[in-house]
C-alpha cells in the first residue's frame, strides 16, 4: 500500500521565521497554491573590477544561514528552485570559515553519491564508515573503532551536513545517531555533533528494500531529538526556462 506523505515535525512550531505549511506540496508541480515564481528575484550585479560575491541571500536564506552558524542543528526544505543548494554551500562556506583549525571539522555528506559528488562530499555510508550499515549500531561502532580513520572522524567533527535527506532511510538515521552517541560517549543525538540537514520530502524518497515499507528520515525516533529546527524555503528563484 502506498504510504501517506506527510511533513516533518516541527513545521510551524518555530516563530523565529515563517514556515509556511504549503498544503498543495503533496501534488508537486500540479498546485497552484505554491508561490509563484518570483520576478524580482535578483538581477545580476553591474561588472565591477572588484571581485563581488554572486549570491545575495535572501531573509529566509539568511536566517537558517545565521542559526547554522549560532551551533544549532536544523533541517531546512522548499521545493525545487527555492536555493537550497545555494543556501548550503553559503553555510558549508561559514562553518568551514568557523572552524578553520580543524579540517575534519565540517562533514559533507549526501545520501546518494550523486548528490555528494554534487556538494563535494562523501555519502553518509562512506563518512560513517559503516559499509552497508545493515549491522546493528553497537556492532557497527564497534568495527568503527578498530578503523583508525572512520573512529577519527566521528570524534573530530563538529558539524555533519546530509543533503537529499529524503532518499535517507528513517532507520538508518536512528543507527547513525546511536553510533555518535557510543563512539563519543555522549548522550545526546549523534553525540552531540550539529546537524544541517536539507532535502526534499517530496522529490526523492528512500529507496526499498526489496519492497519493503521504508521510512522517512523525519520518521526516525530520534529526529525530533537530533533537529531543534525546521524550516521551509518559500521563495522560487529558478525561472520557467532555467534548466537545472
Ligand atoms: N539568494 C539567491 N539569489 C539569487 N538566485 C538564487 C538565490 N538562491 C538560489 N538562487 C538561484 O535559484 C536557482 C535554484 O537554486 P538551487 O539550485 O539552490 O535550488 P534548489 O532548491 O536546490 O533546487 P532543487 O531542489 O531543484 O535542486 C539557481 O539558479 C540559483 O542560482
């Protein structure tokens, strides 16, 4: 039977910023209820022989900008055209720039290899070194910690980035968190490693295991826990004839 979509927690409950529930999102591309794609997105900036940065974020771009870079662990969406690609490789910039000392501080990582490779990245497999993850989490930090490299890692991040966290199975983000929390003897969800998750739950969904009922990553029982904010990118900048 096909599972109901729904949105992740949180949608709402946040009153720093606007998180528009867009109800119309379960018939993506078919709604008219989205927000119409904006004219007055941004014009280029006239040349100038003095080097300018490209991107001028918007508010809500701003906002989630500015709460990555305070420490907090949040998972921002939109449709597609909204800048979430944009908006991460603005945050990976400042939390890189933020923990310059520490090169293994800032994890990039995608579900797929794909959008890693897209992002610059390693797959959430890969950073966690935990094969095909199919163990359990105390089996997996175990065989972590006779890998030198993959039990460094865990311990010396700060920030872990997962993008197209749709395609990211609900279980396996619980598994990922629990191993956090066992190799670096911290409670807390991933062991206390901020997260800054971004995807959309209604593009890419995990895929089956042979046919299996999967689970979103926002279904996990550790989401709520690991994510103290969620937002929702409203504004479109892709035009009609922009390919992506
Ligand atoms: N703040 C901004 N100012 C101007 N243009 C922007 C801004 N943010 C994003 N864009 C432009 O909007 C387009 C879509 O951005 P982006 O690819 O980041 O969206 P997305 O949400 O990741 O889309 P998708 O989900 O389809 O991958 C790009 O051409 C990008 O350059």
């Amino acid at each position: 039977m096909k599972k109901k979509r729904q949105l992740p927690p949180g949608y709402g409950d946040n009153d720093d910023y606007v998180l528009q529930r867009d109800e119309g999102r379960s018939a993506p591309f078919a709604n008219t209820s989205r927000p119409a794609l904006s004219k007055s997105t941004w014009t280029a900036p006239p040349p100038s022989k003095k080097k300018m940065s490209a991107v001028f974020l918007s508010q809500e771009q701003t906002q989630i900008l500015r709460l990555a870079e305070e420490g907090h662990s949040l998972f921002y969406t939109g449709s597609a055209g909204t800048g979430k690609s944009v908006l991460l490789r603005e945050i990976i910039k400042a939390l890189r720039k933020k923990h310059s000392k520490n090169d293994d501080a800032v994890a990039i990582t995608a579900s797929t290899g794909i959008a890693a490779c897209n992002i610059g990245g390693v797959t959430i497999h890969s950073f966690a070194g935990i094969g095909l993850g199919i163990e359990s989490a105390e089996d997996l930090a175990q065989k972590i910690r006779k890998n030198k490299k993959s039990s460094s890692r865990w311990l010396r991040t700060k920030v872990l980035i997962i993008d197209e966290v749709s395609m990211l199975d609900g279980d396996l983000f619980d598994k990922l968190s629990r191993i956090g929390s066992i190799l670096r003897k911290k409670i807390q969800p991933f062991g206390g490693i901020q997260l800054i998750v971004t995807g959309d739950f209604f593009q890419l969904p995990p895929v089956t295991k042979g046919g299996a009922e999967t689970k979103f990553a926002f279904e996990a029982t550790l989401w709520k826990q690991a994510i103290s904010r969620t937002f929702n990118l409203t504004k479109v900048f892709r035009q009609h004839d922009q390919v992506r």
